[in-house]
C-alpha cells in the first residue's frame, strides 16, 4: 500500500498517474469525486473504475432529483417538496397536512445535511441556517422539506451493473453521538449486519420495490447506475421506505459489512465493470454477525484536538479483531488522531451479542486521550430478538385488546338497533330471533349476502369510513325486498390487516345507523384481524342479511306478469356500489383524482360523490310490496339494468325503456364522456339513476307511482313486452341522447384550478427541467 500527493480534483492528472503507474482499477470511496465526474473521466481516458458516473450519482448529490425520481417510479418514499426560497419552505413546513419536519440541504454535505425538526419552529430555523446563513454553503441552495417518518432506520446496499442487482446483508447505523440515541448527528458511531428486523421476505420486496426499481428507473431514463448502491431506509408501518441514496460503500457500514463478504472483492467490482455480474453473483458468510464500533476524537462533532497518540492497536488484534483507520496518521513512528472519527473496530461472531462483547473487548485494549464511543451498538437488535424469542398472540400481530376495546365501543351501537323479535346485545355466540314476536304467522325465511366492492378502496383512499356501512346495509336488504321479505336482522364482517378501533368503529356505527333505517336488528358480528392478508389501512366487509315474508305474499308472481303491464324505476342515489372497478379505472386514466373539487361551488370532492352511500328501500318499499299491487321488484344492482331486470320476468318477457323518462344524475354522464364508454357498458355496469324497477298492471301503475312517490323519486320508465326469440330481454331507448343532454358535472383539476369542460391534447417543447412550465401553468 502506498499513497500518492496527487488531488483528487485534477482529474487529468489522476488520469496520468494511472496509466504511468499502470492501475489497473480505481475504486471511489468518497461522494464528491463522483459527483464532480471522476469516473466519466478516467473511463475516457481509459482508466477502469468502480463507481457510478456523475449523472447516475445524482442519486445522493442531489436530493430534489432523488425525490423527483423516487416519485417518477412510484418507488415508496416520505412526501416532500424542494424549495430555493426560505419563506416558501417555511410556509410549507406550516401547512402541510403531514409533519413536514425533516430539513435536508439538497447538495453534498459530508453526511450531515439532515436536520429532524421536532417543531415547525424548529425546522423553520433548519431551513433560514441552511440557505441564508449557509450553514452547508452551495449544498443548501435548494432545501427539501420532507415528511417526517417513524419507524426503525436500517441500511440496505446492493452491488449492481446496470441490470443485475447483488444485495448485500442489511445493516443499521447509529448517528446519534452517545448511548441511547442522544447527543448530535454524526456521520455515524457504529452500525450492525445483518439486520435481524429485517425478515427473508421484508429483504425481498427492499429488493424489489426499491433497489431494482431504482436501478431499472435509471436505465430507462438512460442514465445507467453501476457500482454500490445504498438505500437508506426507513421501516414504516406501512411498509419500507426511502429516505436516502448513497452513492459508495458509505461508512462504519463498508467496515461492518464487507468483512462477511466471502467472495473475492476484486472480482466482484469486475464483474460489475464487465456487466457480468448475474454470473459472478457475490457468496456471504452464513450464520455471522458483524458488529463496528467507531472510536472518535473528544469534541467531535464540533472542534476536536489532532496529534493524540493512540495505543493498544497490537493487543486488539491479537483478540482477532479488524481495525479499520480513518482519523490517524503516523507521526515520529507512533499512530496518531488526525480526524473526527478516528477508527472503527469490527468484531464477527456467531450472532450480534457475542459480536458486541468482542467489540467492546477491542474499544477498552484502545486508548487515546478523551477517546468517546458508544457502548450500546446493536442495541435495537438485541431487544429485537429477546422480543422474538418470546413471542405472543399481540407480536404475531393480533391484539385482543384492541377486539374487545371495539367490543365495548360497539355494543351501544348495536342496542340501537333492537325491534320486536330480538335484542341486539353483542358478545354471545350466536343471535337469537323469535319470529312469532315479530307478528309473523306462516313465514318464509329469505336471506341475502353481498359486500360494496372496490368502493371500499376509494373509503380508504378518501378515509371516510361513515358511509361504507350504509352501502353494506342497503346492498343486502335491497337484494331481499325481490322475494317481498322485510329484512329482520343483520350480521356484519369486518376484516383487516391490522385493527385500527377508530375506523372500525366509525364502519360499524354506519352499519349500524344504516339498520336503523331498514328497520332490521344489527344482531352480531366478526371482526377479523389478520396480518399479512390485507395491506396496512386496508379492510374488507361482507353482510348478511335475513328476512320473512308470509308464504302468500312472495315476490315476483311470475304467473300475474303480462304484456303491458308498467315498469317503474325508483330513483338511485348515484353509482350505488356497483361498477367501481370501472370507475377506479377511469378516474386513474383521467388528469383528477378523488381529491378533484367538482360542482360550481366546489365544496365536494369527486370522492366525496362517489362515495354517495346506496339507497336503503325497505321501509318506504315494503308497505307498496305488499300491497298486492306489485307483480315484481327488481334490485339494480351488479349487472345493471341489463341483466337484474329479467331476474324477475318470465322467461317469454322482456321490456322496453326509454331513457328520456328518467333524470340520470350528472355522475354518470361524467364517467360515461370521461371513460368514453358504448352505451351497452353503461346499462351493463351501472344502475344509471334507477335504482329499483318495480312491474304493475297498466290501470294501477298511476296509483302505485303515487303512493312510491310519497317517499322515493321515482317515474313510469317502460313496459313488458312479448319476446321474439333470440331478442334482447332488456331494450333502452334514447340512453345516449339522455346522457347527452345532462353533462353540466364539472370536475376541477389540480393542475389548472379552472373547471375543465372538454379536454385537448396539447404538445409542450420545453427545455432545461421544465420548471418554467409548471409556472406558467399555475
């Protein structure tokens, strides 16, 4: 080993010495040589070197690229904004709906640039020392303001050629300055691999969701990244995410975690350089930890004296452990502190706390005058696993405490909803039900189950969880009243990942307010917590529903059903819960989104309308039903009015109905234009403002409309007709014109503030980042 006097940052220098001295390889450690472009020029001067080009090194020279990037490729990471005015980012930092207290200065700046605000005041501070008092000099010319993450931070590094991505064993640093995580940031005090928190599978999707995204993005964006890759990441409640690239090995985590490597180092960087590297795929030590602990200079970080002779390097070697110099120098024969962390000591054992001991073993044979470090390295680790060594119900991730909790909140709720035949008291194993109680002499039982689709997902995306339990309700009930049943009681399941009371309970006290209003008891209940089956804030419903009705009065009455009998359609509330699939889909091909103001006043959101719960038509239908009035009722629910409407017809029958007798609300008009759906995908799909169909004799369908009209809108929409054979069952005339004539729903996108009426495609030659048009749109 020997070192050469020549900077770093003559480029064309470095370039003569290799080939004079005939370098074979040259190796970046540090971030600003690659920033500045070290190996676009000794590769072009015909150098081989290990590292990524200035462009591709972007990823930590410039965190406002990274950020942009991240976004560009869905790639999980904390939300954010960059900013070259102080007074913007500190009114952003003020009115974000998300903790924006992480102030980093975009540029270079040694491992320090990040400051964790824990008040607003706080990070508005970050941001006037960064960019007006230059606290990082040019790198806090532009500021990222981020979300601030919680959850444990570990390191997760691949080697990559481009293509092929080689992760290496996870590792977590400690840059807090003292034991415990207090004291200053420091460019880190010592770190751990592997990670025991980071499980085979939870190392699988880092690999796929973040580290071959991001190598994948690059290339694609024709920037190619090869060398090391190091992600710094956060492990959220919601899954891994990005908080920081590092572009190079990075330390104390290269110092504690190339010792496990087995293969030959040297031919792994060439394999890399040749893009070979899916051949030559690196082997790491099997059942070893790793444990580096940093032994830094008194001041550190701040001031720190130089020229402290250090002792004891000979006796920790004998103890078998690697000593790995950063701050030294060699002055009159003796090994002197020439830096901030002076040097690391590395201990691999068979698991983490033998490590740890050995380290320590290797710190105390060490000494120079106020040497500082830590002795709590792999402290998360050791409580990680002493955790997992005793595992329960709770960290398998189910908490019975949160169940009854639920429970108890619950049962007042459910009390509501008594009526004759029943009390709903939770907690029993099973409801009872006395049907005699409810005045029922000779009854047929009828019972329903449906759920609300993918109209949960927009509730989630939304978080508005007080309507969802009325579409559960309405979806079951109105699916009964075909055989002319009154519902009389209803069960619910509620199913998730991991429970959260707050958003169960706001469900279920809309399940219940909804049976209320259909006059059935909410008799019982499961609620389902289980990890790993549904994604973080996700949950799925299902209801059922039971019902009678006295054996005479069963619907439909097929044989009473003839030629020029009446339809009526009962007016829906919107989109009901069905075709959300669809709807998803257009909303996501469109320029809005769920958030988007719609109306003149713009006081709702497309969510909010979307989210208009289904209609409940058992207590205002039920009294027409039994009426004897009433030949059928059909529920417009999955299949439209296509395909619900002959559910109850004989097999001879169809109908005709003409769209132009209805008011389609404007929602549909808007999905139809928007999703430039035929009109057969909308009659088949959507309810399209009819709700309920109900077939009576022509003489009586004057008053049977009256007597819906009391409670419902509802209108004469068409007739039964004799089929000819191989004839559609369901006709509906003049749907296009219908949808035509009420297209008056506006929908604003974030992007203009302005309501869009019709869209053009419009082509922008922009040059630079394109910023300039993001202000000239605004």
């Amino acid at each position: 080993v020997s070192s050469t006097a020549v900077s770093v940052s003559n480029h064309a220098a470095l370039a003569q010495f290799c080939r004079e001295q005939e370098i074979r390889l040259v190796v970046v450690g540090p971030e600003v040589p690659l920033a500045a472009g070290i190996v676009d020029d000794l590769t072009a001067a015909g150098v081989r070197c290990f590292g990524p080009t200035a462009a591709a090194a972007q990823l930590e020279s410039s965190k406002s690229f990274t950020k942009a990037f991240l976004d560009r490729h869905e790639i999980p990471t904390a939300r954010w904004k960059s900013f070259t005015d102080p007074k913007a980012a500190c009114s952003f930092i003020n009115s974000a709906n998300f903790p924006a207290l992480v102030v980093k200065a975009s540029g270079l700046a040694a491992g320090k640039g990040v400051i964790v605000a824990s008040n607003k005041e706080e990070a508005c501070k970050a941001v006037n020392e960064i960019m007006q008092d230059k606290t990082f000099g040019t790198a806090g010319e532009t500021v990222v303001v981020e979300e601030l993450l919680e959850g444990e931070e570990v390191s997760c590094l691949c080697f990559t050629d481009g293509i092929t991505i080689a992760p290496m064993p996870p590792a977590q640093d400690h840059k807090r300055l003292m034991d415990g995580d207090e004291g200053p940031n420091t460019g880190g005090m010592g770190a751990y691999s592997p990670a025991p928190q980071i499980s085979k599978d939870l190392l699988q999707k880092i690999r796929d969701t973040v580290l071959q995204k991001t190598v994948d993005g690059m290339r694609k964006e024709g920037v190619p990244y090869f060398g090391v890759l190091y992600a710094g990441l956060m492990l959220t409640k919601d899954g891994p995410k990005v908080l920081e690239f590092n572009c190079r090995f990075g330390d104390p985590e290269c110092q504690v975690i190339l010792p496990l490597l087995q293969s030959d180092l040297y031919e792994v960087m060439q394999a890399v350089i040749d893009k070979k590297l899916s051949s030559s795929m690196p082997v790491w030590l099997e059942d070893s930890a790793a444990v580096t602990v940093v032994m830094a200079s008194e001041g550190y970080p701040g001031t720190y004296p130089k020229g402290l002779e250090i002792t004891g390097l000979s006796k920790a070697k004998q103890l078998g452990l690697e000593v790995f110099h950063a701050g030294t120098a060699l002055k009159d024969g003796k090994v002197v502190t020439s830096g901030g962390r002076v040097l690391t000591v590395t201990a691999i054992k068979e698991d983490l706390m033998m490590a740890l001991q050995e380290a320590n073993k290797g710190i105390a044979a060490i000494h120079f005058k106020g040497a500082i470090y830590r002795k709590d390295i792999g402290y998360r680790a050791i409580a990680f696993l002493r955790k997992s060594r005793g595992l329960t119900y709770k960290n398998s991730g189910v908490d019975i405490a949160a169940g009854n909790t639920l429970v108890q909140k619950i049962k007042p709720l459910a009390a509501a909803t008594s009526r004759s035949g029943c009390n709903a008291e939770l907690g029993g194993f099973a409801g009872l039900f006395d049907l005699k109680a409810a005045g029922y002499k000779d009854p047929v039982l009828v019972s329903g189950t449906d759920g609300v689709g993918t109209k949960l997902k927009i509730a989630q995306v939304c978080k508005r969880h007080d309507t969802i339990g009325q579409d559960l309700v309405a979806m079951c009930v109105n699916d009964i009243l075909a055989q002319g049943a009154e519902p009389l009681f209803f069960l619910d399941y509620f199913a998730c990942g991991k429970l959260d009371v707050e958003v169960a309970q706001g469900v279920i006290a809309g399940i219940a307010e909804a049976c209320k209003k259909a006059g059935c008891a909410l008799l019982g209940g499961e609620t389902a917590e289980m990890p790993g089956m549904y994604p973080p804030g996700e949950y799925d419903l299902a209801g059922f529903a039971v019902g009678a009705v006295e054996r005479g009065q069963m619907l439909p009455q097929l044989e009473r059903i003839a030629e020029g009998d009446v339809v009526i359609g009962v007016a829906s509330s919107g989109v009901h819960s069905n075709g959300y699939s669809l709807v998803r889909k257009i909303v996501e091909k469109s320029s809005f989104d769920f958030s988007s103001p719609v109306g003149a006043s713009g006081d709702q959101t497309l969510g909010d309308l979307l989210l208009t719960p289904t209609k409940i038509y058992s207590k205002t239908l039920l009294p027409v039903l039994r009426s004897g009035h009433v030949k059928a009722y059909a529920h417009i629910t999955g299949g439209g009015l296509l395909e619900n409407i002959p559910r109850v017809l004989p097999e001879s029958f169809g109908v005709v109905l003409d769209a132009l007798t209805w008011k389609i609300p404007e929602i549909f008009c808007w999905l139809h234009k928007e999703g430039n759906l035929s009109e057969e995908e909308m009659t088949r799909t959507f309810n399209c403002g009819i709700g309920a169909v109900l077939v009576v004799q022509k003489e009586l369908a004057q008053q049977v409309l009256k007597d819906i009209q009391r409670h419902e809108v509802a209108w004469l929409i068409g007739k039964v007709v004799s089929l000819q054979k191989g004839s559609d069952r369901v006709k509906v005339h003049n749907m296009l014109r219908a949808l035509q004539a009420n297209r008056s729903l506006s929908v604003r996108s974030h992007i203009q503030g302005k309501i869009q009426t019709g869209k053009v495609k419009v082509a922008v030659l922009i040059s630079g980042t394109g910023e300039s048009l993001h202000s000239s749109l605004s």
